[in-house]
C-alpha cells in the first residue's frame, strides 16, 4: 500500500491506496502517527477514495489516531467512504468518532475552522 500525505491550509492530508489490512494497516500507522504527533492541535483529512477493503487492524489504525489526536485536542476527517467501509464502520458504531466528509472542499473548510 503507498500513501501520499500533503498538507494544505494546516491540515495534513492523508491519501492511502490500496487495501488497509494487515501489515498495510501496520505501515498506515507509521504514516499517520507521526503527522499527528507533530502538531499541538493536529488537524488530519484521510482521504479513503482509493481504498477498497479494510480489516479490524486498520480500523484500529484509526480509532489509535482520532484517539491521539483527541488528546491533543486535535481533529479527523474522514473523505470519499466507499460503501464497503461505510458499512464496516457504521456496523462497528466507529462512525461517531470521526467526522465524515462528502467532498474534500466541504472536508478541508470545516477543519479549517
């Protein structure tokens, strides 16, 4: 799995691709960690378009984020939910924790704030 991360307005701009499982998940962690860890009131868009499928490990990648960042007072968005992982974290009630995005301007102008 590659990830291309940007940063834009303050907020760091996650974009993985691929499938978020396993060992990917583990990678997706390395990545997302650190630019969390690198600001005082961290502000992250993960960018799910060019993901298809995601396990139990990667949704814990992501619950370990919005859990970092919250103590940092920080702030997720998640954009561009395929149906597959919108179903899984509706299934799992992980939906309440992050705040999910129809469009990355929308995403980008509401962490902004």
């Amino acid at each position: 799995m590659k990830t291309q991360i940007r940063q834009q307005g303050g907020i760091s701009i996650v974009e993985p691709n691929g499938r978020i499982v396993g060992s990917a998940a583990a990678e997706l962690r390395k990545t997302i960690v650190p630019q969390i860890e690198a600001y005082d009131e961290p502000r992250l868009l993960i960018n799910l378009e060019n993901v298809h499928k995601i396990d139990s490990i990667g949704l814990g990648v992501l619950v370990e984020a919005h859990i970092i960042a919250k103590k940092k007072k920080g702030r997720i968005g998640i954009v561009h939910l395929g149906k597959h992982i919108r179903n899984v974290i509706i299934i799992t009630r992980l939906i309440h924790l992050f705040e999910v995005f129809d469009s990355k301007d929308t995403a980008l102008s509401a962490l902004s704030a």
